[in-house]
C-alpha cells in the first residue's frame, strides 16, 4: 500500500475520517471503491495481527463449509486480508440454505476431514456435541499460546457467550461453569417487529407493543390498507418456525418449552394454561390476518412479502427487516423497526435468537490453525469491517455495537434499528431447554402448529396431544 | 491347458460386473438392515445398542406411521392411475403419426424434462395466493380462498396436479410407443367387419395393449411410491402431517433427528412394500406375455 492510501485507511480505522470521506479522498488517488474497501479489509487485519505471530501456520491449508448468507459474503469480501495477513491457503464450499445442514450432518456423520470450519447454529450444536463431531473451543480460547492477546473473548455479547457454551446435559443450562464452547457467535439475528412505515401511515396506526395491541393493530390494517396482509410470521412444518417471533412472544410470558424435574428428568411444558392462553392468540393471529398459505412460508417468503409490500409487518428476525430495506425491494425506505414484548405485564422484550456461529470440526487435522483462521473471522476487525463495509449484522461484539460509524452508519439508513436492538439486547438469548431431541420435538409443535391453524384440531386438545407425544419420546431417550 | 481354463473362467469373468455391481448394492442394503435393527442415533451415542426388532414392532402402535403408509398408498394409487388414463387418453388421440401428432408429443414431453423439485417450486409460484396465476384462476371460477398445498383439504390435490404435470407424458410416450407398434391386421379385419369403435378399444386395443400398460404402470409406481422431491419442496410433509410419506418421513428422521435406526427401519418398510407390489407387477405381465405366447 502507498503511504497516502495508508494514511487515509488508518484516519478511517481510528474513527478520525467518516466512509463516505475516506472514499471520496481515495477516489482522487485514484483508488475504486472496490480497491479501498480491499486496503481496508487489509489495514484492519493488521491490526488484529499486531503483536502476535500472524504468520505462524503459513503455508497450511483450510477448508471451510459455508451456508450463503450476506456474513459469508462479507467473509469472503475481506478473505484476502486474512491470507496475506497468515499465509494460509483458505477453501471453501457454499450451500444454499435448504440443503446446507444436510450437508453438514453428511459431512460430520461420515468422520469426514474435509471441512476444518463450518458455520452453524447453536441448537445444532446440541446434536454435533453429544456426537462427538465438533470441539470444545475452551481449550483453544484459554491457552494463551495459541489466542491472540488481542482477541477479547470478552468483548463478545455475554448472552452469545452463554447461548453457545453447553455442558452437555439435558437440560442443562447454558453458559454454565461447565459448559464446553461448541462455537464462536459470529452474527446474529432477535425477533422483533419490522414493519411498513407507509402502510401504518395510512392505517394511522403506530407499532403495537403487545399482543393485544398486535391484534388491534392487524384489525385495522386488514379494513385500510388493501391488498395486503397485515402480519407475517413463519408456518413451514420445520423446527424453523417456533424459534423467531412464535418462541419469543411465548418466552415474554415467561412460558417454556420443556421443565427440568429435581432429578434432572425434562417434561412438556407446552400445555400449560399460559401457554394454551398464547396458542390461541397466536393462531387467531396467523388464520385471521396471517398470509393465506402460511403453512408453507419459511424466513424466505416473510421476508419477500415485506419487501415487496405484500404484508405490513413481520415479527421475524430483525435482521430480515434490515436486509428488505435495502437491496432495490420495492418497499426499500418504508420499513421501520420497533421493540416487542408480548406480555404486557413485561417489563421488556426477550427475543430468543438466532446466532450464526463457527464450529470446529472434530476431525480436523489442522486445529490449531483452524482456530487461528476462527479468531480472526470472529475477530473485532473482521467485525468493523463487515460491520462498516458490508451487510455484516448484527455484530456479536460490544466493540462494534459501539462503534460510531456502524451506528451513524445504521440509524442514517434503517431508523429505529439500533433501538430496537438495544431496547431487546438484554433479554436476547436462547430460550429453548438445550437437549439432544430439539429438532424432534420443535418439529413436531410446529406440525401441531399447522393443524390449530387449519382447525383440524382444538388449541387445547392439540397441546395436550403434543405433550403427551414429547413425554414419550423423552421417556424414550431416557431422558425425561 | 491354458484354453481350457479361459473357456472355463470366461463365464465368471462376464459376470464380475454384474456381481460387482450387486455387492455395490448389497452393502449398503446390508448395513441399513444392520441399523434397522439397532436403536442408534447419532446424537444419543451412549443409548446405541441393538434392540432387534423393536424399531418395527413401534410401528405397530405409532398412528403417524400408519398415516404415513395410508398417504403413501394414496399418493401412488392416485398419480399411478390418473396418469394412466391421462396418459392413455393422449396417446389414444396422438396414435396416427402424422406430422402434427409427432410435433404435439415431442412439446408434451417437457415438463417431463424438468427436475421434480423444480417444478415443485414453479407450481408453488402459480398456486401462491397473491400472485400465482392458478389462484388468478380458481377465483375466476367462483374459489377466492383457495389455499392449495397450505390448506389440508386441498394439498393433496396440489400435489397430485404437479406429479401429473411431470409424469404424464412418460405414461403416454411409452403408451403411444405401444399403441404404434401394435399388428394392424386385427384392427383392419375390424374395419372391414364394421366393428363398433368401442369393442375395437376394450377388445382389441386394450388387451393387447396391457403389457405396455403394465410395464408403464410399475415404473411409475415404483418411482411414486418413493416420491421425496414435489412433496418436499412444497410441504415438508405438511400442513400438519397431510403429505407425510415414507422418503419424507425417513429423510427427516435421518438429517433432522438423526435417528439412523428409525429411518432405516421405514425405508426398509418401504422396500418391502416396492417389492410386494412389483412382484404382483412382474407376474402379471409375465402370465400375459405366456397368454400371448401361446395364443401366437
């Protein structure tokens, strides 16, 4: 890099020079957008590799698994940095979402070497780690040999932390004193709502801050503004549609999926009286102002119908908000975000989330360098500049929440979005019961889901019906 | 010495690829009835043991499997006989090769061109309710609310119209092939006696007609009966557990629940029925083709 160019990433990097100014001096030197973007990726990698051996592994080669998602894109946007910065080789395979964690689960399930790092969610990683597929990262995150003195393991969300550390034992909770690192957060994404700023307008109606209030709202939506459907919310038979706006409007009442017993013994707690109370909303919701062929929506077509202005609100993932006011939709510009908590007797929301975090594969053969590659992918710099530069939200670390470009950046162009986030961040975390029959069970309560909302059974009878089903299975598996 | 011992391996050595090949088939068949018999799953290790037959005799008792065996019973007979007669009716009207006739079947042959599961998501586009031209076109008919693969009513029906859409010209391609390679002596001598054209069809045609019948039938019963990609893309199995069928069923317990053991257990079910079934098949069309034999 050219001393002036050099000058200009570091005035940007330490906050001295704003993006659209670094950009505009670099275009008199002559550099493209594109090109700066590269010397920022570089000039942030340096910093990561200040004072630690960066070079250390050079020469050896990894191979990633990826899912195609904008953090993927912003990995890949900035990959050259890391190479140069290590001198490692970095591969990689990308799936599309629909197969990748079948691909996943073939390429664990086989013992399979091929893959050093993949991406994944937390709840898989109540399969892969009873499995014996993936590693425990605490032993690579306390061993001051291999982790970078500049890495701040604590600069990462404490709720992320916690969410992605389980011990392992049924029921137990997460982030405990026991608990074994399974991944690293490497973004994530809570549930609020997101709506269309245009539409409310002409319902002259406001964001709902409960259910009752949602309802009301959705009313009023469904008799002034035509042609569209006031709410989106998942509906596919997939454990995929309890865990966005479904578990975190049932958490906010304090309701669970499943108790654990003195002894340790887990039971369904779906059937409670509280959570009965909810169901019944909540269908009332998706068969009154829900899209007509829920039943077959993943996160693909909530998100669609928000941007192109066929729904009025989503309570989804506030990321899905975020990417469908950008990205030529045609509603790109009228989606705001807001807070949700369904109870209204609670104090705040508590979203359940969903974190996209990286794993290491037990049978890698090159660990050690598989973590060197991890923490820099997790790293505070890769997080500005993915934060900065690209479509890297939400970040997983205090210091870039608390960056002042990203935030000048996000509240310029997605009002609302940074209080949303910071109103829920405190009660963000996974809400579930950490146990190895997750995706069993979750499928199945949103197979009973679909059968409320299609009256083929009655709310109460359903939910008793499916915690007689989970007892089972868990008194099958020895675990309930 | 040297001859004598190629004449006598030559035989072996012809059928090494195909021992080859069904060793290759076997090992895999092997190991599923291996699994089938344990209770393993991959993320309950420590449980893993065998447990014999313990995983079918649940079955026994477990309604969702006997409504998996009821919609995949029903799915197949459904498609298998509406594409039957679809595909007889079509390559009853395209039988007289004429240029017209040979271009109208080659167009027909597209659909079956495409990948199952993409046609899956097309239809899902055209039966979307707020912009699929299907739902444009059931309202138009007096259906304002039709909910196609999302509504229980209606989602088998949905995907019954998809399967016919893909596998109907296979029914009449290989119907068509057979009617045209049928002996015009029977149907002329019928012309000149003045025959009825509906005795010429259940008389003649038909029976003559019922190896190729058969033989269409059973390759679409065998592929129906294992249907996974239009179901999947459309439902997942649902709305609730509408569409639940064997390879759907087996996939999710395999990668969703990782439960090796359960879903080797149903897919051997399966085998069982696709055995049974092509059994009958077979011997059907081998008692018709010695029928022909010995009526030639």
């Amino acid at each position: 890099m050219y001393e002036k160019e050099q000058d200009r990433v570091q005035a940007y990097l330490d906050g001295k020079m704003s993006r659209r100014e670094l950009l505009r001096s670099m275009s008199a030197l002559g550099v493209s957008a594109a090109a700066a973007s590269t010397l920022i990726g570089l000039g942030s990698t340096r910093a990561f590799a200040a004072g630690f051996d960066a070079m250390q592994h050079q020469g050896t080669a990894l191979k990633l698994l990826l899912n195609k998602h904008p953090y993927t894109d912003a990995l890949l946007a900035n990959l050259e940095a890391f190479k140069a910065m290590s001198g490692m080789e970095v591969t990689y395979d990308i799936f599309p979402e629909d197969v990748y964690f079948d691909k996943v689960t073939a390429a664990l399930s086989s013992r399979s070497s091929e893959y050093d790092v993949f991406m994944t969610g937390a709840y898989m990683t109540w399969t892969y780690g009873p499995a014996g597929w993936i590693t425990d990262l605490n032993e690579w995150i306390q061993d001051g040999d291999k982790t970078n003195p500049n890495y701040n393991w604590a600069d990462m969300l404490a709720g992320l932390r916690a969410s992605t550390a389980w011990n392992g034992i049924p029921g137990g909770a997460l982030g405990s004193a026991d608990a074994k690192q399974w991944c690293i957060p490497w973004g994530y994404e809570l549930n609020n709502l997101s709506y269309n700023r245009n539409m409310f307008d002409q319902a002259g109606v406001s964001a709902p801050t409960n259910m009752g209030e949602l309802l009301e709202v959705c009313a009023k939506l469904s008799t002034d503004v035509e042609g569209v459907y006031p709410i989106g919310v998942r509906g596919s038979r997939s454990w995929a549609t309890i865990h966005p706006g479904f578990l975190s409007g049932y958490s906010n009442f304090g309701e669970r999926d499943l108790t654990v017993g003195d002894d340790g013994t887990l039971s369904a707690a779906m059937n409670t009286d509280g959570s009965k109370a909810f169901h019944r909303d909540w269908v009332k919701m998706i068969q009154e102002y829900g899209p007509k062929n829920w039943s077959t929506y993943t996160w693909y077509q909530v998100g669609t119908d928000l941007g192109a202005g066929a729904s009025a609100m989503i309570f989804d993932a506030d990321i899905l908000g975020y990417f469908m006011n950008g990205g030529g939709n045609k509603e790109t510009g009228n989606i705001a975000y807001a807070p949700f908590a369904a109870n209204p007797a609670a104090d705040a929301p508590t979203p359940n989330v969903w974190i996209w975090s990286l794993s290491m594969s037990n049978f890698s053969q090159k660990k050690d360098a598989a973590w060197h590659f991890m923490q820099w992918a997790t790293g505070v710099e890769h997080g500005l500049f993915g934060a900065q530069q690209m479509d890297f939200v939400n970040p997983v670390r205090q210091a870039v929440w608390d960056d002042s470009t990203f935030r000048a950046r996000i509240d310029e162009t997605y009002p609302g979005y940074l209080h949303q986030h910071d109103v829920s961040a405190p009660g963000a975390q996974i809400y579930f019961t950490a146990q190895p029959l997750f995706f069993d069970l979750t499928t199945e309560w949103a197979a009973t889901l679909q059968k409320m909302v299609a009256n083929e059974v009655p709310v109460d009878e359903g939910l008793d019906m499916l915690a007689e089903s989970v007892n089972n299975q868990l008194a099958d598996a020895g675990l309930g | 010495m040297r001859d004598a011992f190629r004449r006598r391996a030559l035989p072996y050595l012809l059928s090494l690829p195909a021992l080859l090949v069904c060793i290759g088939i076997l090992i895999p068949f092997g190991t599923a009835i291996y699994y089938s018999l344990q209770r393993y799953r991959l993320n309950l290790p420590h449980l893993r043991k065998m447990n014999w037959g313990e995983n079918y005799l649940k079955f026994l008792t477990d309604s969702e499997f006997w409504n998996t065996l009821q919609v995949s019973l029903a799915y197949t007979g459904l498609t298998v006989g509406l594409e039957l007669l679809l595909g007889l009716g079509i390559a009853l009207l395209l039988q007289r090769s004429t240029r017209f006739n040979n271009f109208v079947s080659i167009l027909l042959l597209l659909p079956l061109m495409t990948a199952p599961a993409l046609a899956a998501l097309m239809w899902k586009l055209m039966t979307n309710p707020n912009f699929g031209i299907l739902s444009y076109a059931a309202s138009l008919v007096g259906f304002e609310d039709m909910k196609w693969a999302s509504d229980p009513s209606t989602a088998l029906l949905t995907v019954l119209l998809v399967d016919i859409w893909v596998y109907t010209p296979f029914m009449m391609i290989l119907l068509l092939a057979g009617l045209r390679s049928l002996p015009r002596q029977p149907f002329e001598a019928a012309a000149l006696d003045g025959v009825p054209r509906t005795f010429v069809f259940f008389r003649i045609t038909l029976p003559m007609l019922t190896p190729y019948i058969i033989t269409a039938s059973l390759f679409r019963l065998l592929d129906s009966i294992q249907q996974f990609d239009i179901i999947y893309a459309m439902t997942q199995g649902g709305p609730g557990d509408t569409l639940m069928v064997f390879q759907v069923e087996a996939y999710l317990q395999f990668f969703q629940a990782t439960n090796i053991g359960k879903s080797a257990a149903l897919l051997l079910v399966l085998w069982v029925i696709t055995f049974i079934l092509s059994n009958l098949f077979v011997k059907q069309w081998l008692r018709l083709r010695e029928q022909a034999q010995g009526a030639g």
